[in-house]
C-alpha cells in the first residue's frame, strides 16, 4: 500500500486525481491539497509515499516544491505543459503525465511508482556490512586495527594484550576483557576464558580443558565451555 497526496490548484483537476486513485488497490489517499504549502503540512504531519502534483500553481510551483524538501517521497508530475519535461526528470519524478490525463496511462504510471517503492523498502531492508575494523587507544593515538589481523587477546588486571599475526607486534591497550569481547563480532571472536578471547579463524584444535592456537596451550575456563560446545558442536 502506498499513501499518497493529490497536489493541484484546480479543483476540477483535483478531483480527477481523487478518482483515478479512488481506483487503483494500492493507493490510500491521505490528503488532497489545493497548493504546494498545503502539501508541506502534510508531508511534516505523517509519512507520505508518493505524492502527485501540478508544476504550475501560484506562490510555490510543483518544481520548487520538490526541490525544497530534504526527504523526498516519489513523485508523479501531472501538468498541461510538455515544456517542463526535462526539468521534472532532472529532479528523478516517477513520471510525468500531460493533462488531460488518460486513465491507462495513470495505472502505468502508478505501477512504475509501486515498483520504485518496492525496491526502496528491499535496499532499508538490506544489513549495514559488517565493517571489517576497530580502533584503540595506544600512546594517545587511535590506532586502525583490522579483524582479519588479530589472534588473540590476554587480559592483564587494567589492560589487555592484543596478539597480531606475525610480524606485528602486540599492543598493551588499556581496556578490559570485557570491553573488548563487546566491541568485537561474535562472528568472529570467541571469549573462552575471563581473561582469553581468540579469533576462531586463528584456533587449530580444542581439547577437553585446552585450546590451542598452532603450539600455544590457552585454558577454557569453566563457564565458557556452553560457548566451547556450540563451536564445536560436541558434547563434552
């Protein structure tokens, strides 16, 4: 369902709109305004999909209208001069319909909009990408540091020790465990112990009490071993 407006300063024309949209299943007209201002008041008082307009109409014209909204719904311009076009497909209109309009050509017209709407909601559907990077605190700077890049992370009381594939460094980052297993996916990381957490890409075996990563021996701690076992899938 589309909720949509009727903008024209003819009310002959006006109520041509109301009937044609009377007409299609999935328009719900919200309102029907005499000038672009009636529209604005609309457009600040509820969600509006799509919205069809006159270009020519005194104080405010349909173009002008459009131009001087930050949030953009869809828009169909429906006018008696061809001239304005270009002008209405430069500002991306759904279409552009010559009055006196023709009632198939306002269903085709009217099935472009439901398509473009349809495509808007899929893209807001869509998950943001997981991004593939953090940043931390180190000498008063922020450093970049990529996911695919650590290894595992040890806590030391107030700090933690960040272990990086090799040839890098690890870096002593004030911080907590517990901070860090929030900030990284869970995805990707495994806390397994109150003062472990590895990235699973980086763990080579598990046994029984252990993990290992290559020929480091990490213990599992005890309340971690339900995370363990949905890892593993095994039932220890």
């Amino acid at each position: 369902m589309l909720t949509c407006i009727a903008v024209d300063d003819e009310p002959l024309a006006l109520q041509l709109m109301e009937d044609y949209i009377s007409k299609v299943p999935y328009l719900q007209l919200v309102a029907t305004c005499g000038d672009a201002f009636d529209a604005t008041s609309v457009l600040q008082e509820r969600p509006i999909d799509l919205v069809f307009i006159d270009i020519q109409m005194p104080g405010l014209t349909g173009l002008q209208f459009i131009q001087s909204l930050t949030h953009k719904p869809l828009f169909i311009l429906i006018t008696a001069y061809e001239k304005f076009a270009l002008q209405g497909y430069a500002l991306n209109v759904v279409d552009y319909l010559l009055k006196p309009v023709d009632l198939s050509r306002f269903l085709q017209a009217c099935n472009k909009a439901l398509e473009l709407h349809n495509l808007r909601q899929a893209a807001s559907q869509q998950p943001a990408p997981e991004a593939d990077f953090f940043f931390v605190t180190v000498d008063y700077s922020q450093v970049k540091l990529m996911y695919a890049d650590l290894v595992w992370i040890e806590g030391l009381r107030d700090y933690v020790k960040i272990h990086l594939k090799p040839p890098a460094k690890p870096l002593i980052v004030r911080s907590s465990v517990k901070h860090m297993e929030e900030e990284l996916p869970a995805t990707r990381f495994l806390r397994f112990h109150k003062s472990y957490i590895a990235a699973i890409d980086a763990i080579s075996s598990i046994r029984r009490n252990s993990l290992f990563i290559g020929e480091l021996e990490l213990p599992i701690g005890e309340t971690y071993r339900e995370r363990i076992e949905k890892l593993t899938k095994k039932n220890w």
